[in-house]
C-alpha cells in the first residue's frame, strides 16, 4: 500500500475563507512544483471548478451521503494518482453534516458527510482556517474548544484570515500560543481574494473563463505569500493518507452489468456499438462530477461536450446528459438557438434516452421565465423567491432509461427556481430528514429529469442502464 500526503482545509463556520485559502494553497503548492490532487467535501459544484483552474486537473468531491462511507476512500485514492500531495477543501463548519433525526438523538459529535467525518475517514489532519476580522483573545476560546471537542479529528494548524494590523496579528498570535496552536499563515483582508457570487454562491469557473484565471493566480501568490508552505507540506507528510485500491469507472461498471445479468437474465446484452452521449456543458451548465463521463465511456459510450448557448446536438447524437448549473441566467441566449431546440425535439420525438439534472430539467421545460426552452417535458419553470436546499432520500417510482422502480438514491436538490408540471409522471418519491415527503421530476419511457442531483459513482447501474438505451436497436 502506498500513501500520499494529505491536508484537510476546515473552518469553524461557512463564510471563513475555506475556498480562498485551499484554491490558493492548491495554486501555490503547484507553483512551487507538486502535483496536487485537489477534493472538496460534500455536493458542491463550484468550489471544485476553483480547484481544478489552481490545480490543473480535475477537481473531485467527496461526500459520504451521497456515495456512503465505503466509497470515500476509492474514490480519494483514484482522484490523487500521480499526484504527490493531496489538498481537500471541507465544507460549513468543521463538524456541520447532514442532519437527521437519529443524529440529534444520538448526540454524535461528528455529523454526517461532515468535513470531521472525511478528515476521520482518510485519518488526515486538518488546517483551520479562522475569519479574525472579529476576534482578539478570545480565539483562544474558539480554539481550545474546536481542539478538545473531539479527539479523532486532529487540527494540526491555523490559518487567520481578514486580519486588520500588525497589531491585531500580534494579539491573534498571542491568543493561538496560549493554547498551543500552530499559525501557519496570516492573511490581509484584501478585496483582490474576493470572487464574485449571486444567487446560488460563487459564479462558476466555467462562466468567468479569463477573469476566474485572473481570480486563482491572485488567490496562488498572495496565500503562496501568507502561508508557510514547507510546514504545511510536512504536517502533510505526517498525516499521510494510506491510499486503498482506487475507483474505476471500468469496474464499477463491469460489476453493474454483471449484477444486471444475474438478477434479470436476459435484460443485458452485449455492447452493440459506440452511441455518442452529448453532454452539455459551457456557461449555462457547469456542474456535473467528473466521475458521470468517466462511467458514460466505461459503459461504451462516446461522450462528447457541446454549449447549447451556441452549438448544434453534436453529430450523431443517441442520448443527451443536461446536468446542473444557470440556464436562468443565459435564457435569453439558449431561446435563442433555435436550431439546438429543434435538434433535441427531434431526438425526443425518435425515443433518444435524455437525462436532466436540475438546471437541466429548467432547460427540458417548455419555457423558463417567458422564453422559450426545448419542450421535451410538459413544464413551466420560473425563478422562485426562497432556496430548496439538503439531501433527499427517493425511491424510483416509474419505469426509465436510469432506474426502475423501488431503486433507490441519496441526492441533493439546490435551486432557487420553481417547475411546474402539466402532464408525466413522477420520477422520485423522496422524504428529508424534517419528515417531509412528496414526489419529484418526471419520467417517461425515455425522459428522466428532476431537481435532484445524484452522485453517478454511487448508482453506476444507472448509467450502464442509460447508455444500454442508447445503443442502436437491434432489427
């Protein structure tokens, strides 16, 4: 077994900096030479196209709620090959999971898909990242606590960020000695770490193009500057993460096919071809996990990306993807392309598989917020007043190209916008840990589109599912 230096970058509550510092640090760990393997803890979308700009490879998440504790460790081991250091970004504040009805009974310290819960599952330390702006002694209190609340999660460093004058640093620092933190970095306020946010949080790497550049080499020099990267990189060495086999996209889905052909025999059969796959992408849909078109070309598809905002269906097309992200913000443009529309009404009408997540399922509708959208679904979306945010437990209830009825997933729903369902039945049956319930999405013989976003490691079967219903039929 091999093991890859590991840091863990955490804060006490969302709003500290994690992103800043951990893209930052990522940058300035490769500008000094290292390969980094770049994580996020948890759903998120953004921070990890952040990741992937500082980084120069694909950043991955990390999300036991999503694809359970026993995932975590392949799916880490797969993301750091090749790399020598190995840089996660936590999510909320260090301890703050997903919570459930058993978790507030059972008092557990360590909440659920937590960014505790990770650090304590690849047994890596964890760099806290502290916003001073309203501190003085009293960190020490904030620290003591954080350190002694519970043991299994090992703070090996602070990073203070927003931090006013030399003499505010002076009495900060004094506050970390007196309970025997180390301080690894002290960062300035400064407007240049800022990165520009709307409804849903930062605006994605993918939309700034130039400027999301400009905004990561800022972020690398000026944490590269403020952090002391040799102590970072040995308490890194001292945490080494031990690396278990690593996913493979390739395994997970001979495993898939192979469960497929002994529960129904005959519902497999043998690869009849390469079906192009497109999947959306550009500034309107950005958010997808790299592991969806690493499972899409392991089932024996040929993925290819197009931008609806200015492309054609790509040639050849069987299926179309139309993951997460804000066609609220570009509806006007993807109106607009008249020609994509007819091309995905005609996929539909020929019984092509199309899955929507999300963003996507606004893009299936007839019309979101007044202009027209493909009309692959009976719907009308608009953008809504509040935000349905958390996880969701859903059972399939209909029959599609993803699942069949009684499967079931974890996902996570994140949206600001409200559809409107005029005919289809429903995709999910789904409850929350508040004890609501209700139904979700839609789902027709060869349409699966809903609000909720599954991670595709955990369901590989899905996604062999999906690209088997690509395939030239046989005659």
């Amino acid at each position: 077994m091999t093991s890859i230096p590991t840091v863990v970058v955490a804060a006490p509550s969302s709003g500290s900096g994690k992103t800043t510092v951990s893209t930052g640090l990522i940058g300035a760990l490769r500008r000094a030479g290292h390969r980094v393997a770049p994580f996020k803890v948890g759903p998120d979308y953004i921070d990890p196209g952040y990741h992937a700009v500082a980084a120069g490879r694909v950043g991955r998440n990390l999300d036991p709620n999503l694809v359970g504790a026993d995932l975590i460790g392949p799916l880490f081991a797969a993301g750091s090959l090749d790399a020598d250091i190995a840089v996660v970004e936590g999510v909320m504040g260090l301890f703050d999971g997903r919570i459930t009805a058993d978790d507030v009974a059972d008092a557990d310290p360590i909440g659920t898909g937590s960014t505790a819960h990770v650090a304590a599952l690849l047994n890596a330390p964890v760099v806290l990242v502290v916003d001073a702006a309203g501190h003085s002694q009293s960190l020490a209190a904030l620290l003591h606590g954080f350190v002694g609340y519970e043991p299994s999660v090992r703070i090996a460093g602070v990073v203070l960020n927003r931090v006013g004058s030399p003499r505010h640093e002076a009495v900060l620092r004094q506050a970390c000695a007196r309970v025997g933190m180390p301080v690894l970095g002290v960062l300035r306020r400064d407007s240049r770490l800022q990165v520009p946010s709307r409804h849903l949080g930062l605006i994605p790497a993918a939309e700034r193009s130039v400027e999301a550049v400009e905004a990561v080499d800022a972020m690398s020099e000026m944490v590269g500057a403020a952090l002391d990267l040799d102590a970072i990189v040995a308490l890194a060495q001292l945490g080494g993460v031990t690396l278990s086999a690593p996913w493979s996209a390739a395994d997970a889905i001979a495993d898939a096919e192979e469960g497929a052909r002994s529960e129904r025999p005959h519902s497999a059969r043998p690869h009849s071809g390469r079906p192009v796959v497109a999947i959306a992408a550009g500034a309107a849909f950005t958010f997808g996990y790299a592991e969806h078109a690493e499972l899409l070309r392991a089932a024996g598809a040929e993925v290819v990306e197009f931008d609806p905002l200015v492309d054609r269906l790509p040639e050849r097309a069987a299926g179309l993807v139309v993951g997460g992200g804000f066609p609220e913000e570009h509806a006007d443009k993807l109106a607009a392309n008249h020609e994509l529309r007819e091309d995905i009404a005609t996929l539909n009408r020929a019984g092509g598989p199309i899955h929507g997540e999300c963003a996507g399922l606004l893009y299936l509708t007839r019309e979101l917020d007044g202009h027209h959208m493909t009309g692959v679904i009976d719907a009308v979306g608009r953008f809504g007043p509040s935000l349905t945010l958390g996880y969701r437990d859903a059972v399939a209830v209909t029959d599609s190209v993803l699942y069949r009825p009684g499967e079931r997933v974890t996902g996570h729903e994140f949206h600001r916008s409200v559809v409107e369902l005029d005919a289809g039945a429903p995709a999910w049956a789904w409850r929350d840990h508040h004890g609501a319930s209700g139904v979700h999405g839609v789902a027709t013989s060869n349409v699966h589109a809903s609000y909720l976003h599954v991670h595709p490691a955990a369901v590989p079967t899905s996604i062999a599912r999906f690209v088997r219903a690509c395939e030239p039929k046989e005659t």
